[in-house]
C-alpha cells in the first residue's frame, strides 16, 4: 500500500474515532489524548493531520456532510420527478443519520465559542454540497408543482422538522427505526397539517 493510502486511511481512522468520542462526551470534554488511545496512535499522530482539536472537530462536519452530500447524490441522480427526489432526500438523510447518529451528536453541540462556527459551517457546507436541492426546488417552483417560495428558507423548514424528528427519536433513546418516519416527514412538509374540506 502507498504512502498516501495509508495516510488516507489512518485519517478515516481518526475522524471515525474522534467523532464517537466527541458524540459522546461533547467538544469541552473531548481531549486528544483520549481520541489517540482509542485509535491506537501516539497522540502527536493526530496532529500531523489536523493542526487542533477544533480543526479535527470541524473535520468531522465536514466529513460528515461529505458523506451524506456523496450518498444524495448516488441515489438521486436517475431521480427525474421532483417530488419522487424530495421523499427520497427525506428517506437518505433520516437513514444516514439512524446509522450515524454521532455526526447528529456533533452538529447540534452548542459550545461557547465554538457553537457558530460550527452552525455556520454546517449550513455554508451544506447548502454548498447540496446546491443541487435548491436547484430542484427552483425547477419545481418554475414547473408550478411547489408554490413560489423562497427555496432556501423552504429547505430551512424541511432540515428543521427533520432536526426535530431526530431529537424526537434520541430522547426516546433510539427505540424505533428512524427511517420510518419519512413518510410523515414528507407528508406534512408536502401537503400541510391543515385537513382538507
């Protein structure tokens, strides 16, 4: 194996571990001593991958995101109907984080500080790897099957009441699958809670 495969690997070794860790103990309780001994490293290892702890934390944003952003984009590319993709999205990104809880976990931290960044980073990234939803959302505006709204707060609206139904499903201590919801999720965003006459 070369030397850039093994640094690639060992890379993916300490995000993968980092993130369980600061998933479970937070930003503040998180130290690197503790990410080196789990991943069976030396902890100075870590840092001829990421210069602090917050560039190894924002890392784990980003690779998060990277990750979803890559499967989205799997799945949904032979997707041509609007609402057949959005119910999709739903579906992939309530499935990507039942398997992944942790980079919830991570994203929601709030820390002094550090919080915004963390916030802004999650939204610049994500609507910088997902362009392609606010483009869908413009298509269906422009093809009349959404009302014209602005597509940015309308993906606010849906991450939101995704967000929700995550924390829902974590305070319940991860008893059900999540992925099942989706179709709820999609439902209200879709059609409302109002009843029709």
């Amino acid at each position: 194996m070369d030397k850039s495969k093994i640094k690639g690997k060992r890379r993916k070794q300490i995000l993968k571990v980092a993130a369980e860790i600061f998933g479970k103990r937070g930003y503040w309780k998180t130290d690197m001593e503790s990410i080196a001994k789990k991943a069976n490293i030396a902890k100075g290892t870590i840092y001829l991958y990421f210069k602090n702890k917050e560039d190894l934390f924002l890392s784990i944003v980003d690779s998060g995101l990277t990750a979803l952003s890559e499967k989205m984009e799997e799945e949904l590319s032979g997707i041509k109907d609007f609402l057949k993709k959005l119910k999709r999205s739903i579906q992939i990104y309530l499935e990507f984080f039942e398997k992944n809880f942790v980079y919830f976990n991570i994203i929601i931290q709030e820390n002094p500080g550090l919080g915004v960044k963390v916030g802004e980073k999650f939204w610049k990234e994500f609507f910088e790897k997902f362009r392609k939803i606010e483009e869908d959302f413009r298509k269906g505006i422009s093809s009349g099957i959404i009302k014209s709204l602005s597509p940015k707060d309308a993906i606010f609206s849906l991450i939101g009441t995704l967000h929700g139904i995550i924390h829902q499903w974590i305070l319940s201590g991860r008893r059900y699958s999540l992925k099942r919801k989706a179709n709820i999720v999609f439902e209200i965003f879709v059609n409302g809670i109002r009843r029709r006459k």
